[in-house]
C-alpha cells in the first residue's frame, strides 16, 4: 500500500486519488559513483536494483538537498532531494521503480550525475532515453 511511504505533510484532495508507478531499466555508459537527484512536489520512493533482478529493487535513501543546489543558482538544475553515492558498472542494466503522489504542483523529475576518478562530481542531468531500457529491450 503506497501509504506506508507517505510523509507527513499535507496533500491536495486530487492527489489522493491516484499514484504513478513508473519502472524500467537503466544502463550508465560509465563506471563509477552515480548520485540521483529529484526535484519532487508530492510523495517519492525510487528503488534500485543492484542488477536486472527487479525482486532485488530496495528504497534508495534521498535526502534534502543543500540550499546551495536547491534552485539559489539560476544556472543549476533545480532539484530539492540528492542520494548517496551508488556505484554502477558501465553497460550493466539496472532495475528501477518509482512510486510518485503527486501534490499540488503535481511534478517529478529525476536527475543523475556520475563522479569521475578524480572525484568531481559532474552536474546533474536528466535520465535520457539512451540511458533507458524497457524490459524487452
């Protein structure tokens, strides 16, 4: 039941009416540390697999995004939730599941960036399209 994630903040009437429930598979094109960031108005959990194995999937854990990348800069994405370091194999594909309420504003967008060998963590992007798999692909 999705209600056993649900923070305790106020919802709208509409938003108790239905959730998204989006999954699929990701597949990074390089080695390394990968933070996933979220620019949330609702309720969010995303789970990841440590492989194709989707009844492996656990609750990643997000937590607030510092005020410094919480949309202060007019030149940075604009997310308000960041996850500790992941580390995912290039090529590899990985399960995901996102359970979304929407609120008021009814938005979600999930971000990534990958941390290079000298430990600069890039700038979060969005999860394209060469980076998705459906499960028959």
């Amino acid at each position: 039941e999705a209600r056993d994630w649900w923070t305790q903040t106020r919802t709208t009437e509409l938003s108790r009416l239905y959730a998204l429930h989006l999954h699929g598979f990701i597949v990074p094109e390089a080695d390394g540390d990968y933070r996933f960031f979220a620019d949330v108005r609702g309720q969010m959990r995303f789970f990841l697999s440590p492989g194709a194995d989707e009844a492996r999937a656990v609750p990643l854990p997000f937590a607030p995004a510092p005020a410094a990348t919480n949309g202060q800069d007019a030149a940075a994405p604009v997310f308000n939730l960041v996850s500790p370091p992941v580390v995912l194999r290039a090529g590899r594909r990985y399960f995901v599941r996102v359970l979304f309420i929407p609120g008021w504003q009814e938005r979600l967008k999930i971000l990534w960036a990958h941390q290079t060998d000298d430990g600069v963590q890039a700038t979060p992007e969005p999860i394209t399209s060469a980076h998705l798999r459906t499960s028959a692909e």
